[in-house]
C-alpha cells in the first residue's frame, strides 16, 4: 500500500494500530444467488414475494460483487483500508442448512480473504448476517430451538475451513433486527408477525451465539478472536416525566438488555421477564444451561450505530409523531412495550428519515465501556443520501462526509473518556440492496451504477482516503 504524505495536519489522531475498514454483507452485495451450489435463504423467499420490498428489488444481481471481488478488494486497497468486514452466506457454505461444507462455497470466501491479504487488507467476517437457509426457516426458523445448533454445526464448517486466513469472526449481526423485525413487525425477511416468535427468536439467536462461540474457540488458532455485532439503541426519555423514564426502560430491555445481560451477565433481566410474561413461557424457553452457553467470553463487542432513540409514554405522545425508524407495519418490534411512542431526535435527517446526532455514538462506547469493560469495534455506521452523479460522472456528497467527520469524531471523544475503541466500519463500501428498502437507498461511498455495475467512488471516499492517511481527522 501506498502511504502519501499528509497534506493536512491531524487535529483528532486516533490510536496508533486503529482498523480503518468498511463492512458489507453477502445478501447486500453478492447476486450470484443459484451460483455454485448456494440455495435459497429467506430473504431471497421474501424479496420474490410481491409487497415485500420497495420497487420488487431483490439480491439477484446485487452489484455482482460474486464475480467483480478482485475488482472490489483493489478498490478498497486503493483507499487505503487497513481490514474490511464482510459476511459469509451460510446457504453458500452449507446449502441446506444441515449437512457437510459445499466446496464452492469455501472456495469462494477462501478466494476472497486471499485477495484481502494479499492487498494487506485483515479480513473479518461475520457469519450471520440475517440469510438463513430457507430450508431451516421452512422447518420452524429462529423461533425454533435446533436452529441454533443448525447455527453451530455451520460456524464449525466455516471456521474449519476458513480458520487459517480470517483472524477475527463475529458470530451475529444485528440480532435484535433478525428478532424482532423478521419475527415481529414483519417488515424484514422471513416477514412473521408474531410477538411470542420474537421472543423465542431472540433466545435462540443467543442460544446460537453462545453455541458458535464454543466451536468457533474449538475450531480456530489461538489468537483468533470472536466477537458479536449489536445495534444497541441509544435509549433517551423525551422528558424526566416518570411514566417516559419507564418506556425508555422498557425499550432499554427488549432493545438491548435482552441481548446484552444474558451474554456478558449469564442472565435475563427480571424486568424484562416481567414484561413479557404474558407472551412466553420463559422458563420453558431457557433451558438448564443456556445461560452459561451464552455467556461463553469473547474478546471484542461491536457495535452497529446510526441514530439515538427517543422515547416516552404514548400518553405524552399525544399530538407527536411516532416513529420508530424500522420501516412500517401494524405490527409492533416491541413486545411487552407496544405503546412506548417514538419520537426524532432532531429534524437533520439522512435519507432513511433516520435523525443525525453523534453524540448517541460516544455515549454508547462510553457506557458499554463502563459496564462491560471489553475492546470494543464499531461495526456498523454511516448514512444513506440521495447522490445524483454529475454530468461528468463525479459523486459529491457533502453530507455524508458530514456525517462520517462528526461519527468519527464522536468515536474519538469516546476513547479520550476511556473507552477502548479498536476499529471503526464504515456502512457501507458500495452502494447496495438495502433490505425491504430496496436499491433506492444508497450507504456507499462508492456508487454503482445498477444498469452498469460501473463503481465511481464519491467525494466521501477520497475524504476517507485522506482520513485512513492521516490516521485521524484534520
Ligand atoms: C444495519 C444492517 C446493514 C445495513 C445498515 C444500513 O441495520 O446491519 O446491513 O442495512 O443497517
């Protein structure tokens, strides 16, 4: 890799050693979705299924990073990235689901992370970026206890194979959105609507979680290190008013706790157990064991971070917009926490509606670094804008390289506090298939080109670029 000298003085270095990358995820970027043995997940079912996605968009094509990835890694080279984290498609490595390793599909990532360090590049993967098999949704999905052993018997396959070459592995993304979204507001692949599923989901995916963390510590050298990705929210109460400060709770429980509490604590937390005793059986759903499952260490916790969430009671909601920012359905992602009210932090909105405010960044990295005390990694943060290619082809967008200066500059107030932040992510590499969103909503800051697959990378790339250089911000 090239290393220019700085044209600019660093005014906010970050550490020395700091993983500068960008993160993507298979079903987002790969198309290629019947190519070499890989069968369907449940978010091709739901994309084909009309109504489910903005425009019909599915990962078909995707921007056909399956056969354009040495095209990609010289990008990101070229940028100056020090690590990139990407995810593997599980029904790539293990078609069905069940089952031994498909040999194109190893060969595929194996290709990949070759690429990587190759170009010095440290690859990361994540192994569930929310494409389950479909063929384990069709036999009960999350809400179904084996589908976390189905979970652990594939994270073996991969780390086995894979275990040589990928150093850091994340066992979930965002399990709270495969959760809650895909089991409860429905507006997320497999697109249930079941509040008790939610739930079971949720213990499931920890379940899952803690089982992979065991064959992934069996499985890989020494060194390796295995971490988790959160979208923890942000939680404010819109006011001290008490019946605000017990929505902002609850939305605390269900939204992070529930995650949180039985992987670094070894338990559920009473109050969300209060909160949702009417809708499982929990002490049928937790068996003898699972705690302490789940609760295996790892060494790093990433977070998923892009806005804070402000809540109160619905009763001083009245005559304020609710508005939870995960897309709409009648069908709540909360259970035992139905008629919180969500309310914008701001009106400085990114294209997804999703209010602009860094300081629920270094907030959280402060707070999990007090409570949990572990190296944490942002693993997830960027912004979606409306980038309109000039008439010479050129993408500026001023905006997100707004957004990305004052993000990282909240990661840099963080670890000024304590915190000890390793890396940041930036969401996302290229413009890609944003989920029930469809292609309409554009993270990268390289742009493709659909009909082409042409990538031009925007303003907010070069300033990355300058960024990764400098090892901080000007
Ligand atoms: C996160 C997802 C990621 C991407 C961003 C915008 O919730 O993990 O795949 O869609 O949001």
């Amino acid at each position: 890799m090239t290393v220019t000298t700085p044209s600019v003085p660093v005014h906010r270095a970050l550490p020395a050693g700091f993983a500068w990358g960008a993160a993507t995820a298979a079903y987002q970027i790969e198309g290629a979705v019947t190519e070499g043995g890989r069968t369907p997940s449940i978010w091709d079912t739901f994309s084909h299924t009309p109504g489910r996605t903005e425009n019909g968009d599915t990962g078909d094509t995707a921007v056909d990073h399956y056969h354009r990835f040495r095209d990609d890694v010289r990008l990101m080279a070229d940028l100056g990235l020090t690590t990139y984290r990407f995810s593997l498609a599980w029904p790539r490595i293990q078609p069905t689901g069940r089952g031994p390793a498909s040999q194109a599909g190893l060969d595929f990532y194996r290709a990949l992370t070759d690429e990587l360090l190759s170009h010095g590049i440290t690859p990361v993967a994540t192994l569930y970026h929310w494409d389950l098999p479909q063929e384990l949704e069709d036999a009960g999905g999350w809400p179904h206890r084996d589908t976390a052993h189905r979970f652990a018997e594939y994270t073996a396959l991969a780390a086995e194979a894979l275990g040589d070459r990928i150093s850091t592995w994340t066992t979930l993304n965002e399990p709270w959105c495969s959760a809650f979204l895909g089991y409860g507001s429905g507006v997320h692949a497999p697109g249930r609507t079941d509040p008790a599923d939610a739930l079971k989901a949720a213990h499931h995916l920890n379940l899952g979680h803690g089982l992979a963390v065991g064959a992934l510590r069996a499985a890989l050298p020494g060194a390796s290190r295995i971490a988790v990705s959160l979208n923890l929210h942000a939680v404010r109460p819109l006011s001290d008013h008490p019946d605000d400060l017990a929505a902002a709770r609850r939305i605390d429980a269900v939204g992070n706790r529930v995650f949180t509490s039985p992987m670094f604590k070894g338990r559920y937390d009473e109050d969300l157990l209060k909160d949702t005793a009417h809708l499982v059986r929990w002490e049928e759903l937790v068996h003898d064991g699972d705690l302490a499952e789940i609760s295996r260490p790892i060494d790093l916790l990433g977070l998923n971070y892009y806005n804070p969430t402000v809540v109160s009671s619905a009763e001083n909601a009245r005559n304020l917009a609710r508005h939870d920012g995960h897309g709409d359905s009648p069908h709540s992602p909360w259970p035992g926490a139905e008629d919180v009210a969500f309310h914008r932090a701001n009106d400085d909105l990114t294209a997804m509606g999703w209010p602009i405010d860094p300081t629920g960044l270094s907030d959280t990295l402060t707070a999990l670094h007090r409570e949990f005390g572990l190296p944490l990694l942002v693993t997830e943060n960027g912004a979606a804008f409306e980038d309109v290619p000039d008439a010479d082809g050129a993408v500026h967008d001023p905006e997100r390289i707004r957004y990305l200066e004052s993000h990282l500059g909240a990661v840099a107030d963080a670890i000024e506090a304590g915190a000890d932040v390793r890396g940041y992510y930036l969401w996302s590499l290229l413009d890609n298939f944003e989920w029930a969103y469809g292609y309409g909503k554009r993270f990268g800051i390289v742009h493709v080109d659909y009909a082409t697959q042409q990538r031009t990378p925007k303003s907010s790339a070069h300033w990355y670029s300058q960024v990764i250089r400098r090892g901080g911000l000007a």
